[in-house]
C-alpha cells in the first residue's frame, strides 16, 4: 500500500521504516528539514539498534521516501499515520498543537480515499476532535476514516518490539478501516484486538499507567527490604514467579523515567480530574517515583555526612539502557540534587554525553570511559544498567576512586561478587556491604599511576 507517516521522530521513523520492511511504499513526513535531509541521506537522527541498517536497506530499493512537502506526502497516500509528538504542558495536560496542525493539514492534500491512522499517545476523545477537524476541511469526494492505532514500542528494543509485539489495539468506527489496518500488521502474526477509538486511546493511557504502577510499587517494597533485611531480587522472584503477577517489569531501582510514563502518568491523572474522579492510586505512583530519583544522592548523604566538595562520578545518564535519551532521566535529577549539595560531578554514559552536553553545558565534567569518570572520585552513583557499566571489572572501583563506594541505583551486581572486593556497596532493596577503605597515602600512589584520561567534551 501507499503508506505517508507524519512525524520522524521516534515512532515515526520506526514505524515506517519497519512498514517498508512489510513491503509497503513508504514516505516520511517531518517539518524539520535538517532531518530529513540526514534520513535522506541514510543517517539516523535517534539511536535505536537496528533502525539505521533498515534505514538504508529501504532508501536503496526505493521503498522509503523522505520529505519536507504536504502535497508529496500525501497526494497517493491510502493510509497515513498520524506520529507526531504530544509534549507534556506545564499542567501536566497533553499539548496537541502538532497534532491538530496535522490534522488541519492532511484534508487539503488528500486526493482520495484514505484512512488516517492516530500512533500517537493521545488523549480520550481526541480522536473524535480529528475526525471532526478533518470532515470539516477535507474534499467532499473523497472519504476519510479516523482510526486510534497506539504504540506500544520501547526505547532502545523498538524494531524488535514492532516485529514481536504483545498485541495489536486498533480503534475504529468503521469495520473496514479496522479490517485495513488490521491487514497491514497481518504478515506479523501479531493478535489484533479490534475496538471502539475511546477505548483505544484508554488501553495505551491504562497499559502505561499500570506498568508504572508495577514500578513504584515494587520501589516501595524494597524500601521497606532494605528496613528490615530482605533482599529484594528474592522477593521478585518469589512474586514474580505467580502467574497472576508475572516476572516483568519488577525490576526495583531509582524509578521511571523517559517521555512516556512520566507524561502519560501525569495526563491521566488530569484527565480522571477532568470527569470528577480523583486518581489517588495513580498520584501516589507519581510521588513514590520522584521521591525515587533522588534516592541515591539521599543515600550517599548518609554516608558521607556532607556531599560539599565530594566529586561523584555518575556512571549512566540516558533514562535507561541501548538508547541516548535523556527525558525525565533519574540522572537529571541525580545532578541537580547533588550539585545543591555542593559536589562536583563527573559523567560517564555510552551514548548520551551529547545530548546531555547540549541540555547541561558545562555545569558537569564528562568522561569518555567508566575509569575516566571514577577517577578521584569519593563515591559512584549508578543511575542506567547499560551493559559497559553491568560488565566492568569491579576492579576499577578500588583502582581509581579515591574511596571506593559504589550506589547502585539500578543493582548491577550480585552481592557475592561484590563481597569479594574493598566496594562499600549500597544498593537498591537488598543489604548493604560496608568496608574499610584503604588509607589516603595508598590511594594517592594509585593516582601516579593512572594515565588521566577525563575528557572534557566542550
Ligand atoms: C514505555 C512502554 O514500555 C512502551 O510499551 C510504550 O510504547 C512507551 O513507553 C510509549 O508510551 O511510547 P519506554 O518509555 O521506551 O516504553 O521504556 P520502558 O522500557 O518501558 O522503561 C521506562 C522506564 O521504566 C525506564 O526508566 C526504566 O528504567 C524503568 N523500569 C522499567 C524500571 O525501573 N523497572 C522495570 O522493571 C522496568
């Protein structure tokens, strides 16, 4: 099919990239020309494994098309989707300019038929304000179906999600535009589940909401691991290991971050307001979760009294692992609370130290490896489980910091590892490990020894 997607960003660009691999005709859709002068030429502008390769494997056979043009997009398009941002207002509220731009837009490029398909995360009702916008505005001719069709994608394992999802929710009014869709993911042998449009924009709202909830509750029981001497990861285990419950997404560490479940959470709470119900269960959530991102510079008061002139390395800065983004990262608000603390930061991560230059300057140092970031340091804060950080030697942690201990916000290591080596170790819900450091006149031999390697990007 002729397939038009608006918006490269994130669901965008996997979205129609991925279509082009079922073989469809796809052409991409962004007002930012610098990025699709960059996808034209076979560059990703996100981090995303697998997505590039793809990427150039449909713009060499001609299946995949970038533009900057309406009329280009949209003339022969039999279905387009709908992917663009729906940022978080100060309120908490959605704002749905781009979206409603687009909706404006669409009608007066239309040259027949065609179904226009919502991937992005919008709230209940909003669907209908489309189809409205659009009837108004569109060619008396042609006919135009709205349908609500959300993304359940990750960050960082999206391509692999779009080809393996759980399921398929499509929202529609009309049988056929939801017969239409439902055979472009055929191929996938993904279960569709078939709906009204007002539930579908729900099940995306409720399925972020709930594993959020999942988050923060598990949180609060190793909080309360950590009161009374159990081990979280055995909790998990014997939890997770109901079927009611299911293993997934009990991992305990400094909360959730990124842009979906921080805003999704936050608009649904504004929306339950909205219709006179207040979503307690859903605020405490929220609560729980920032009083988590803040937990390691807590932690790390405790236990060395004062954080003033105390140089911590930050080991991960992206919201979580295998992508660059920084949105609502427990880093973020790790930086801020320690440098009210007065301590000085040096950072580590994989991927992010770019964007993060670009949203933090200078306040910060970056480093360019692990052992760079812990050099000197009086404590390391884990704030993303990236593989670099999971797989380090522990042995660098005695090696280059000035002393070596070590908060884990992400519980990277087992503690039997751990007891093995000179690591104060404090992780989350699980015991703690103090040890003795070794003295200063030690430590400043070691530090003769290191080849300074901190980089400072700027
Ligand atoms: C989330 C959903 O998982 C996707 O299904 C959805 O499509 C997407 O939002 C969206 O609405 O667009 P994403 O934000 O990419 O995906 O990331 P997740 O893998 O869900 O992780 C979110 C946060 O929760 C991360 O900060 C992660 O570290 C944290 N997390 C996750 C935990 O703290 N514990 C867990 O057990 C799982």
């Amino acid at each position: 099919m002729n397939i038009a997607v608006t918006g490269a960003g994130y669901v965008g660009l996997v979205t129609g990239v991925c279509l082009a691999e079922l073989g469809h005709e796809v052409i991409c859709i962004d007002v930012n020309e610098e990025k699709i002068e960059m996808l034209k030429r076979g560059r990703s502008p996100i981090y995303e494994p697998g997505l590039e390769p793809l990427l150039e494997k449909h713009l060499d056979n001609g299946r995949l098309h970038f533009t900057i043009s309406p009329d280009t997009a949209y003339r022969k398009a039999e279905i387009i989707y709908i992917a663009v941002g729906t940022p978080q207002k100060h309120d908490g509220t959605v704002n749905l300019d781009f979206i409603m731009k687009a909706a404006e837009t669409i009608p007066q490029y239309i040259k027949r038929d065609c179904i226009i398909c919502t991937k992005s995360t919008v709230p209940v009702g909003t669907n209908d304000k489309i189809q409205r916008l659009i009837h108004e505005r569109k060619p008396p001719d042609v006919r135009i179906d709205v349908v609500s069709n959300p993304e359940f994608l990750r960050e960082g394992c999206a391509m692999t999600d779009f080809f393996n999802g759980d399921r398929i929710v499509i929202g529609a009014s009309s049988t056929e535009a939801a017969s239409t869709i439902e055979s472009i993911y055929l191929p996938l042998g993904i279960p569709c589940i078939k709906t009204d449009i007002k539930s579908a924009e729900m099940i995306k709202y409720a399925s972020n909401a709930f594993l959020a909830t999942k988050i923060s509750f598990i949180n609060e029981i190793a909080a309360i691991c950590e009161k009374i001497g159990a081990n979280i990861e055995e909790v998990t285990k014997g939890i997770g290991s109901d079927k009611r419950i299911g293993p997934h997404f009990l991992q305990s560490g400094i909360g959730y971050g990124g842009s979906c479940f921080p805003k999704d959470t936050q608009a649904l709470v504004q929306l339950a307001g909205n219709v006179q119900h207040p979503f307690d269960l859903l605020q405490a959530v929220i609560q729980v979760n920032n009083r988590q991102q803040s937990l390691p510079v807590r932690k790390a008061k405790e236990l060395l009294s004062s954080l003033k002139g105390k140089k911590i390395a930050l080991l991960g800065l992206s919201f979580k692992p295998n992508t660059d983004d920084i949105r609502e990262a427990a880093s973020l608000t790790i930086i801020h609370e320690l440098q009210k603390e007065g301590a000085a930061v040096t950072a580590f991560d994989p991927a992010a130290l770019p964007n993060t230059l670009q949203h933090l300057g200078n306040s910060i140092q970056y480093a360019v490896t692990i052992e760079s970031a812990l050099q000197n340091a009086d404590a390391a804060i884990i704030a993303t489980e990236w593989n670099e950080i999971k797989h380090a030697s522990l042995d660098i942690y005695e090696k280059y910091m000035r002393t070596a201990i070590v908060i884990d916000g992400r519980n990277c290591y087992s503690l039997k590892d751990i007891q093995n080596h000179n690591i104060t170790y404090i992780s989350i819900g699980r015991p703690p490990i103090i040890k003795k450091h070794a003295d200063q006149a030690s430590l400043n031999a070691k530090e003769k020894t290191y080849d300074e390697t901190t980089a400072h990007l700027l």
